[in-house]
C-alpha cells in the first residue's frame, strides 16, 4: 500500500485554517449574525395567507365557542341553565368548502353563509386568534387553504412589512402550506399612545398589501429580551459543555496532546460553519445550533477513527517516526473516511434539494461541516498530534511507547 504523505501539507493548512478563521471573526465582527426568530426579543406572530371560506353566526341559548386543530373543527356550547354540547367535525369527512358549511349549518342556533365557491377544495382550516372565538350575532369568518394554492413569495412578505421598521420572516413548514412565522425585535414595534407595543399592525400591514380577509394570524407571542438573552446563553454553554466532554473522554481514551486536538479540529468546523452562516447572510437559529452541534459529533467520530489506527500502528510498527505513522493511519483510514462522509452527504443533500425554509438551511450547514469535519479531522487534529511530538515532545523515533 502506497503511504500518503499528509504530513507535508500539514504547514500549509494550518496557515489556511488561520486564514478562514480570520476571516470568520472579521466576518462576524463587521456583520454580525442574522438573527433568526429564536434569538430575537420581540413579537412573534405565525400567520396562513388563507382567504375567508364561510362565516358563523350563533343565535341559541348559551354560548357557542369554536376551535380548530389540524384533524378537526370544534363548537362547544355552554352557559348557565344550559346542556352542554361539544360538536366536533373531522376535516378528511369532508371534501369541499360546502360540504363543511353545509354540516355546520345543522347544528341547533348555528347558521353559515359561504364566501367561497362551494365546490372549492381545501387542505385546512384556520381561525383568526386575533378575534374572540365566540360565536354571537357578528359573523365569524372561517378561513381556509385551498387545494394547490399559489405559493406565497418570501420576499412579497417582506416588503409588505417593510413600512414598519426591521421584521424577520421566515417560511414556516412547507412553502404549499403558505404560512410564515414573523419577528419584529422589541425595538421596532410600533407603538401606541401609551407607550404599548401595537401587535395588530402586522397583520394590519400584511391585509393592506394582500387584501383583507386574506390573512389568518394563527399564534401571536411576546418574547421578552430576559428569554432571548437566556436563550443564547444557554446555546453557548452547550457547545462549552460539548467540547469539555470530548476532552475529557480523548484524554481518558488517549493522550491530552490527542485530546487537544480533536478539540482543535471541532472548534475550528464549528467556527468554519459559523463563518459561512456569516458570510451568507443565513439566519442564526437553533436550527444552526442544531447542525453545529450533529458536525461535532460527525467530526469527533472520524477523529477517533484515526487516532485508535495511529495507537494501533505505532505499536505495530515501533521503529518508524510519528510522521510516518501517522501518514500510514490516515492513509488506511481513508477509505473508510470518504465512503462514509459520500453516503451520509447524498442523503443530506436529497435533504437540501427536496425541503425548503430552515430544514434546507439545516441541510446547507450540514454539507458544509461534513467537508470541514473531514479536512479537519485529517490536518488539524492529526497536524498538531504530529507537531506535538515532533516539536514539544521532541521525539525521534518511539519504541514500543503506548499512545
């Protein structure tokens, strides 16, 4: 078998790497992150573009409160001096927006006046939760996704909020389902006369441009700073927690000098993803976090790989220099190392091609740690393995010493 000479370019991709890192924190400090909705204090609001299908009105005893879930559309009826009933209707019995108003339209007190076509398919139903679900003498208007709906651009709801001030949008779910999960930071939030956050001009915002009774806000939140700020910080001492971890376990599996290293090489795949989430302007979520945190585990497992072949061959092969041993384990691991690493990124990469919103920014994170986890793990972890001996070790040529 033909030896590999890793070891001379071990120099060179040291000054690389210092040169991407660099680059990384100038990136970081010139732009910063592009927050995403988890690290953000503010209003979060998850609104459906879902034009209105029907209304309800109640005219009966008591009083009659409607919800909707994903399966099912619910009516309760209660009060005093009267039976309770709770009507509950299944969405896949139903196949048209008429068939539904018309089940409805049965129910003791309830009459429905449809707006869209009858015959019109849908895939769910929404309510607006921004209007008291209690049904009286008001309509109240039921929306609904139709059947192969247009998919709403991105960019359209932006600009859309645009007037308002800084707004984060990000597609919630799949893009057919039309539905977008939008954050305005505390600091831009309208306000009212008394100094109170004006919730309502979002959707406010979004019926103007697109029409009203378009909109449905299904969940509106207040997410303080003192969360955002907790949030972070406990992402960051996660990732410390993480790489506390694995240097304990290499050293008790190995030596500190291979402990360090395998540190080394994570630290610089998790500052290489950061770098290129930076640089991309791609929101920083805890679906980053998510995939910085699945590159280290990725990464530390090839690291291992190679670290358990070069105690393996420096035992078997005592009288040669660290160098050569560890171009000989890397070479023999490498195999391994490149079918594994070629597997997994075809099934990331159906991930990036076939999904969208942040399960795509996911997928994108993870390709790019899988090349970062594989140099890494081949010239950062095991370059300053073979630094380590050559230079502060000053070892020559080992006999028989257990790594």
């Amino acid at each position: 078998m033909k030896i590999i000479k890793f070891s001379r370019a071990f120099a060179f991709t040291a000054l690389l790497s210092a040169v991407l890192v660099v680059a990384g924190i100038a990136g970081y400090l010139a732009k910063g992150f592009n927050l995403g909705i988890d690290f953000q204090a503010g209003v979060i609001e998850e609104i459906v573009f879902a034009p209105r299908a029907f209304s309800l009105r109640y005219d009966g005893a008591g009083n009659a409160a409607i919800s909707v879930n994903a399966s099912a559309l619910t009516i309760a009826v209660s009060g005093v001096g009267v039976q309770g009933f709770t009507y509950q209707y299944l969405l896949g019995d139903y196949r048209t927006v008429g068939d539904f108003a018309q089940a409805l339209d049965q129910v003791e007190g309830i009459s429905a006046e449809v707006l869209a076509p009858s015959a019109t398919p849908f895939k769910r139903l929404f309510l607006d939760t921004q209007i008291s679900p209690v049904l009286g003498a008001d309509p109240y208007w039921v929306h609904f996704v139709p059947v192969n709906a247009a998919e709403v651009p991105l960019e359209e709801v932006r600009g859309a909020l645009a007037p308002l001030g800084e707004a984060a949008v990000q597609i919630a779910g799949d893009s057919g389902d039309r539905s977008f999960l939008i954050r305005m930071q505390e600091t831009d939030m309208p306000k009212d006369a008394n100094g109170g956050f004006v919730t309502e001009s979002i959707s406010r915002a979004l019926k103007d441009r697109f029409g009203e009774g378009e909109i449905a806000v299904t969940s509106s939140n207040f997410v303080g700073s003192r969360f955002s700020k907790n949030l972070a910080d406990q992402a960051i001492i996660l990732l410390m927690a993480t790489l506390l971890l694995i240097l304990v376990y290499a050293s008790i599996r190995f030596k500190p000098q291979f402990a360090i290293g395998a540190v080394l090489a994570i630290m610089h795949d998790a500052v290489i993803i950061v770098a290129f989430v930076v640089w991309t302007g791609m929101e920083f979520n805890t679906t980053t976090i998510a995939a910085i945190l699945t590159i280290l585990g990725y990464s530390i497992n090839d690291t291992i790989v190679i670290f358990d072949r070069v105690r393996e061959d420096r035992l078997a092969y005592p009288e040669e220099v660290f160098d050569t041993i560890m171009n000989r384990s890397i070479t023999e691991t490498l195999s391994r190392t490149f079918i594994t690493t070629f597997t997994t990124m075809l099934a990331v990469a159906s991930l990036y091609i076939f999904t969208s919103g942040s399960m795509k920014d996911f997928a994108l994170a993870l390709l790019v740690g899988m090349v970062s986890g594989v140099y890494s793990t081949i010239y950062i972890a095991c370059g300053f393995v073979a630094f380590w001996e050559k230079y502060l070790k000053r070892e020559t040529r080992p006999s028989g010493v257990k790594v």
